[in-house]
C-alpha cells in the first residue's frame, strides 16, 4: 500500500513444462514477462516517448534493456510499463527517473 492509501495489485504464475515464472497481472493489466533479475515497473499518464525517455535515461546509467511491456488502462489514461533490465537499478535513479515522465509509481523489484 503506498503512503496515499492506494494498492498495487500483482499477479504472478508458472508456466509450461519448465515452470517458468511470470509476472501476468498488475494493476488489473495483463503482461506475460519472466520474473527473474531486476523488473521496473514504472505507471505513468500514458503519452508518447516515455518509453524512450526511461530507456535513455536507463542507458546513461549503463543498464540495458532485456525485455518490455507497456499495458494501457482500459480508458487510455495511464499505462504501466514494466522493463527486465540486466542489473540492479540503485535507489537514487528511481526518483529522476519517475520525475522526468512524471510516474505516479516506479519501483525497482529484484527477483534474485
């Protein structure tokens, strides 16, 4: 729960013959990304080029994209990206980050 009263809801499952591990629902918004190293899930008033933003900004800092996703809200409003990257992401990115594309969240989960 964030300190606003507001509640991120996620969803996971294990799939196929090898059990592989999946982030599937957040936010009542379908993905199917692999749960494992570091994921940012940022959510964000949807509008062109924050994925391009984000991903600059996570370039500059020498991490690298190893997979997305970005769900739209049912109404187009909002969206919420979520990005497997192939290191860990230090706490005092989240912030400029989520700033520069104005997120209403952004978190870094590590799933090591």
């Amino acid at each position: 729960m964030h300190a606003d009263g507001a509640v991120l809801t996620v969803s996971g499952s294990v799939t196929g013959k090898d059990e592989v591990e999946k982030l599937v629902e957040v936010n009542g918004r379908g993905f199917d990304l692999r749960a494992e190293g570091t994921v940012l899930l940022v959510e964000y008033g949807d509008r062109p080029g924050v994925m391009g933003r984000v991903g600059t900004l996570l370039g500059e800092a020498g991490i690298n994209i190893e997979a997305a996703q970005i769900s739209q809200t049912t109404d187009g409003s909002d969206a919420v990206m979520l990005l497997r990257v192939d290191r860990h992401i230090d706490a005092h990115l989240l912030e400029p980050i989520g700033a520069s594309v104005g997120a209403h969240t952004i978190r870094a989960v590590d799933f090591n």
